[in-house]
C-alpha cells in the first residue's frame, strides 16, 4: 500500500538485498535482527533501548545481532534493513526525513540511507553463490551443494559467505525465497503459488515464515 501522510497505512519495499518498511510502530519486544537495520523516526522521536540503556532518537543504526526494543507511540516509523559485510555510513537524517515527506518513492530510497558509496568486492566465490541463490530460489540449494560446485569445504564456504555478506547463508537463502514469493505475490498469483514458486512447503500458505529482519528472542550468537 502507498503510504502518503495516512499514518495508519504501511508499505513494505524489496530489493535483493534490502528490505524497508514504512508505517507505524510494530510494537515489537525486545529483540535482534540478523541484518543491520536503520530506525527512522518519520514524525517524531523515538524511544530505543540497548542493553539497558535509553535513548531517545530520531534516528538510529542497529547494528546486526544486537537485542533492542523501539517504542514508539505516535506516527510513523522507517525500519531500512540491509546485507552488507562491513559497517554502512550513517544515513543523512535530513535527507531521508525530507525524501519521507508526503509519498515517499522506493526507487530513490536507498541514497540518502546508504550513500553513494560503491559496494564492498565481494570474493568472487560468494558472488557466485549469491547468484545461485537469487536466480533458483526454489531449488534445495544446500551449503554443502553449493561450497563443492564452488571447490569448497562447507564449513569455509560458510564463513567466508558470512564475511561477505554480513549474514548467514541460512538466513541469505531464506531472503532469496522472500524476495521470489514477493514478486509472485505483486504478479497477481495467490499466496500459495506464491510460496510454491519460491520453494517453500505447501503449508507455507497458512504460515509465517520466519525473516531476516525480526529474530526474538535474540540468538545465541
């Protein structure tokens, strides 16, 4: 849904390798993300405590695997969440502030949030793999299938996947499955093709498939 000034709507936005959401607070519990996450308050400050300290902010950075709690009781919140392998710039708060007034555009949103600086090399192995796992979705795409068509052992497969993308590959396969059934979703087909198409069980249909953006309670990292 578009958003505009109705602060009781919410528009949720994907790309390969972010996420937003724009509306109000998701009265959230104290919990921990699997991506870093950029908090905007569109029209108000906000209330965000870590590790037993408060803020109160207009804007934040979350970094990945950091338990928080965002309390916020009036208007509407920005919630950006992104792969990335090392730790982004601060976004420019009045710019993307300025970009939120009135109907926000999708296609600019990741400027004034993440800069104009070029993307980190990946190693062209984890490029690859990436590509793998964003071009078949729906296929099993095991780590293990994956690190021997690249000449890998697994378990340097995985971590060189987490240093290169800043998550893990579990959690990279299931956003590739996301973003797949979203696009399903936004051609027209009901949420059950949608979930077929991007590889998850039938009963996905009448479930919630967990996300990279929420992870409650925090994981043992």
């Amino acid at each position: 849904m578009g958003t505009g000034a109705n602060h009781r709507t919410a528009a949720i936005w994907l790309w390969p390798e972010f996420v937003a959401y724009l509306g109000p607070s998701l009265h959230l519990d104290a919990h921990a993300t699997a991506v870093n996450c950029h908090a905007v308050g569109v029209d108000s400050l906000f209330d965000l405590f870590i590790d037993d300290r408060h803020r109160r902010v207009r804007s934040a950075l979350i970094p990945a695997r950091t338990a928080h709690r965002v309390i916020a009781s009036t208007g509407r919140m920005l919630f950006f969440y992104h792969f990335s392998a090392d730790r982004p710039a601060y976004p420019d708060e009045a710019a993307v502030l300025a970009h939120l007034t009135g109907t926000p555009d999708p296609r600019t949103l990741c400027r004034p949030i993440l800069g104009d600086r070029p993307a980190a090399p990946r190693d062209p192995r984890i490029a690859r793999a990436v590509e793998m796992l964003t071009h078949a979705p729906e296929a099993p795409n095991s780590a293990a299938e994956i690190a021997a068509a690249l000449h890998l052992s697994r378990s340097y497969f995985l971590h060189l996947f987490t240093v290169h993308t800043g998550t893990s590959f579990r959690r990279y396969r299931l956003w590739a499955r996301l973003i797949r059934a979203g696009r399903s979703l936004a051609a027209g087909h009901e949420l059950t093709r949608a979930a077929a198409d991007a590889g998850f069980a039938p009963r996905a249909a009448s479930a919630t498939p967990s996300t990279p953006c929420s992870v409650s309670p925090p994981p043992p990292y």
